[in-house]
C-alpha cells in the first residue's frame, strides 16, 4: 500500500510506479456533505502542482480540487459520473478521481503526511 | 422637499433619521460632495395634483394614437396578444414576484417556470430550458460564451445575416473575453457557406446562425450541424418562435444551443421592451448553462414539488468562476409567454405560423408588381422579406410614414451597400386592405419625384 500525503487544500495523493492517485480527504467530504457531481478533468490534460484539475459540488458548496502533485492525466474515474456519492462513502480510495502520471516526485516534499495533515486539521 | 405629495417622509421622520446619524440637516448631509459635483437645481415643475397629473398623462398618451400600421420587424413583432394573457399575468401572484431567491417558498412561481421551460423545450426540439434570459440578444451572448466553456476553444463565428441588433450585444458582453469573434459577411441574404467552410476548424468553439435570418430567409442547417460537429464545434442558432409553428425545429436540425427573443409569445412592443430571452440546449451540456434552471421533485411526503436546481453553476455559490453573472430572469414576460402558448396550442401555433407566411406572401407579391421594386428572392421566407427600391429606403420610409404607414425597416444603417434595401414585416394581424394600402402608397411614393 501506497504512502498517503495531503494538500493544505484537502486533496490526497498515493503514487505507485510513477502513477499517482489523486481525491480528497475524508474530512474535505464530510465538509461538502452529499455530493451531487465531479466534474473530471480531461483526458491527457497536464497540470502543474497546485492548480486546479477537477471540480467537485455538493448541495452546500461548489469547489475546485487542485493538483497534489504535476502531471498528465491517464485515467479518470467515470465511475463518479452516475454516481458522485461515491466521494462520500470511500474518499480516500473508491472515491479517487484521476490517475496522473507523474512528472516529478520530489514535490512530494510540498506535502503532508497523514499525521502532519491530522495535526493541521485540529488547527483550522 | 416636504412639500410633494409623493415624498414618502414626513418632516418629522426626517428630523429622526437625521439626528440618529448625527447631522442638523440634509444640506449638512450632502455636504461632503463638493459643491461643483453637486446639482444646482434638477428643473423640476412644481407638483401636480392626481387629477392633474392623470390629465397631463392622456396628453401625452394620445400621441401615441397616431400609431402607423406596422410593417417593421427585425426582432419586434406586432402579434396578437389573447386577453388570457393580460388577465393571468396580472394577478398579484405573479404581477409583484421577482426571482426566486428564497425559491422553495414560491412554488406556484417554481411551477410556471417550470412549465414555461416544458413549453420552451417543446418549441425548440432540445432538451433542457433554463427559466429565462433577459432578451435574445443577451441569449445570443449567454449561447456563445457557453460554447466557449465546453470547448475551452476561443474562437466564435457569427452569420453575418444574425441581427445587428444581437451581434452588437454579443460583442459588448464578450468585449473583455479573450475571444475572437468572426462575422461572417452575407451573399444574398443567406449564410456564405463557402466562407464558412473556409473558417471553419478545430479552433472553433461554436458558430452562431440565425432563422429565418434578419433578411427573413428561412435556411435548413442539418448539413451544417454535421459539418460544425465533426471539427467539435457547437451550433447555436437563433430563432423566432412563431415560426417554428411550421417551420424545422433547431432540435431537428441537430443545433446544439438554441435562443431567441421571447416578445413575440405574448409581450406586447413597448417601444422595445421589456422582452425575455430564452435559451434551451441539448442535455450533456445542461451544466453549462447559465441562469436559473427549474426543477421537478418530490418532498419527504412524496407529494409533486418544484426546486431551483444545479445551484452550483451560479453566481452565489461558483462566485467569478459560475457560468453566468445572471442570477435572475424575466419571470413575469416569461410567464406571459408561456400563457400565450399554452393558450393557442400547438395547432393554434402551427395556423398562426401560416396565417403569418400567406399573409407575407400576399404582400410579397402586391410589392413585387410594384414597378422599380424587387423582391430578395433565393431562399424561401417566413413573414418577413426584404425588397430592393429604386430610391433610398431611408427616404421612402419616411415619406410613407407620413401617410400613417410604417413600411418597413431600411438596411442601410445595418449593411454596407443595402441603402436601397428594406425588410417588410407582415403579421397575422395586418389585414389584406392594409397590405393593399401599403403596395399603393409606396407605388405613388416611387412614381412622384
């Protein structure tokens, strides 16, 4: 199993052989409360650290969900199109969004382990 | 300013609300404004009383009895409103609502809407309505930055032959994108295919169309759609819902985006409004739509109910990034145009559309025998067509409407090279004594120099 680490913006990231699972945290979801839609981003699209990559609605709020790490999109999850509620019941695995190929790994030093994030989230 | 009769405050609730903020009077209040940005006086008249002002009102009103006999179009259309109309639309229900922005309290409100998109999605053959746009040049705008979002291309072509009117609005609204927009010049009325075909690429986010067009031709964009989609562009076209009382819907001809200007369901002219616009489009592009979109569901007692739904595209929750700065619509012309529809039906919709087109053929060739007048000819027309004079039509106009006779709508201001030209209109409501008195009034206008 894969490292976990987080963004100050409560994405997650598990990278494995250079490909990189990406969603949002457990807590980032309970915030939204029942989501009602991601929009996926597109296939072969390339993002760099930090910027928007998909987005996500729920009945409360709409948000952007940011890059964890560079890269260029190979796969994203349809399953997500008929049924968002996916994000709620499993965050941190079904409810993944896409896959990136990875560009650099060092820039995981930009982000949080699960403890370092568990310790931030008491602070907000 | 205590002496109208229309001031809402006493001089003593005055007195209050000035010394709760701490000043002596209302000279002291304005006095941080320097006094060279102040007004010196607004030139008002003393007050009227109501008897007065009532009197003053029918003076005013009464030049407007002088109306001519309308044959202008382009975009406004002079149609029969049933008294229906007027009656339902009145009630204080609806006469005093705005948008719904507590909306789940509304629901007779939620209801209309709801049913005036069913009625909208009807008309143009598409799947999805929103609950209306502010008039069809704002549709035209909301269309085209919709293409831009679900194609994330930067590029829109526009038909020379869309109305000025709405091609002018299209670039004010898009004026700080970072958009190309490409008009596309006429060849004899009709969409320059060939240019077309030539612009046309992968670069392309959409391209709007118009039918009939503003010289009244009726087009079929079937083939263009196919053409437009294979490069993975949208085709948006503008239309005149009382001609798809007979006419190819944009949902047949495989338009992507369909809009429009709603006046002619039910709204009276007004000297140009107000109107609503509505835009309806196929499903897969229902969260790119702008505006509020009306929903239909059930409550926890499982009873039928009504929501504002997709929220999350719109303004008070997407912020900058939402699909549209409109978080309103025009409800109550909206409403109007639902009536009028439901009223007629949609036989009655397809014998106005005829009654319409016989009439304007009529008058095509009353105009047509005209000696020096021809007729645009090329394309089949609706209830507008566009005639070509021996003399400027600007001049004709004007001297026809001295015989109480509104002509038609001169081009010259619109295209270059049509100083001649002119579009005649011609609804259900212009009898056959007046197109009759029209084709003999403008025979003596050309024959007299």
């Amino acid at each position: 199993m894969a490292d976990i680490y987080f963004t100050k913006e409560h994405e997650w990231v598990k990278v494995k052989d250079g490909i990189a699972a990406v969603g949002i945290s457990e807590h980032a979801a309970h915030e939204l409360g029942d989501v009602t839609f991601v929009e996926l981003p597109q296939m072969g699209k390339t993002v760099k650290q930090f910027e928007v990559l998909a987005a996500i609605e729920s009945v409360k709020a709409a948000s952007d969900i940011y890059a964890p790490l560079s890269g260029k999109v190979v796969k994203v999850n349809e399953a997500l199109d008929t049924a968002p509620e996916i994000v709620n019941e499993s965050a941190e695995d079904a409810g993944w969004m896409a896959w990136l190929e990875v560009a650099d790994a060092l820039e995981l030093n930009n982000l949080m382990t699960k403890e370092q994030y568990e310790e931030y989230l008491k602070t907000l | 300013m205590n002496d109208s009769h229309y001031c809402p405050h006493t001089p003593e609730e005055i007195a209050e609300m000035l010394s709760v903020i701490g000043v002596s009077s209302v000279e002291e209040l304005f006095a941080p404004i320097p006094s060279e940005l102040r007004a010196k006086t607004f030139n008002l008249p003393p007050g009227l009383s109501e008897f007065e002002t009532y009197a003053r009102m029918q003076a005013i009103v009464a030049d407007n009895n002088a109306q001519p006999t309308p044959f202008i179009g382009g975009g406004s259309y002079d149609h029969v409103i049933p008294a229906v109309v007027d009656h339902l639309s009145g009630r204080a229900e609806f006469y005093t609502a705005y948008t719904p922005y507590q909306p789940e309290c509304s629901q007779g409100t939620l209801q209309a809407l709801f049913e005036y998109q069913t009625a909208i999605c009807r008309l143009t053959g598409l799947d999805v309505s929103n609950a209306s746009l502010y008039d069809g040049g704002t549709a035209c705008a909301e269309s085209a930055m919709m293409a831009l979002r679900v194609t994330g291309r930067n590029k829109i072509l526009v038909d020379g032959c869309v109305s000025p009117f709405s091609r002018q609005v299209l670039k004010t609204y898009l004026y700080n994108l970072d958009v190309d927009i490409i008009e596309i010049t006429p060849l004899d009325g009709q969409l320059n295919r060939s240019e077309l075909t030539r612009l046309l690429d992968d670069t392309v986010a959409g391209v709007l169309v118009q039918n009939p067009n503003f010289f009244g031709s009726i087009d079929d964009f079937t083939a263009l759609a196919e053409q437009i989609h294979a490069v993975g562009a949208l085709l948006i076209a503008s239309v005149y819902p009382i001609s798809l009382g007979m006419l190819k819907s944009p949902g047949e001809m495989g338009v992507d985006i369909a809009v429009g200007d709603g006046q002619s369901l039910g709204n009276p002219l007004s000297f140009g409004g107000p109107s609503f616009g509505f835009i309806a489009a196929k499903k897969t592009l229902i969260r790119n739509m702008p505006g509020r979109i009306v929903g239909e569901t059930v409550d926890k007692q499982g009873r039928r109910g009504f929501v504002l739904t997709l929220q999350a595209r719109e303004q008070h929750i997407k912020r900058h990034k939402a699909t549209s700065n409109i978080c309103s619509n025009q409800g109550l012309c909206a409403l109007r145009g639902l009536i009028f529809l439901s009223t007629i039906g949609r036989q009655g919709l397809a014998d106005l559309a005829r009654l319409n087109r016989d009439k304007a053929e009529y008058a095509k060739a009353q105009l047509a025998a005209v000696p020096g007048v021809t007729v645009l000819s090329g394309a089949p027309t609706f209830n507008e067509f566009t005639v070509f004079l021996p003399k400027p039509a600007e001049d004709v106009v004007a001297q026809l409407l001295k015989r109480g006779i509104a002509a038609g709508l001169p081009l010259g201001s619109y295209y270059e090279g049509a100083g001649q030209a002119m579009v005649v209109t011609v609804t259900e409501k212009r009898s056959k004594k007046e197109i009759d008195q029209l084709a003999k009034a403008l025979e003596e206008v050309l024959s007299c120099n």
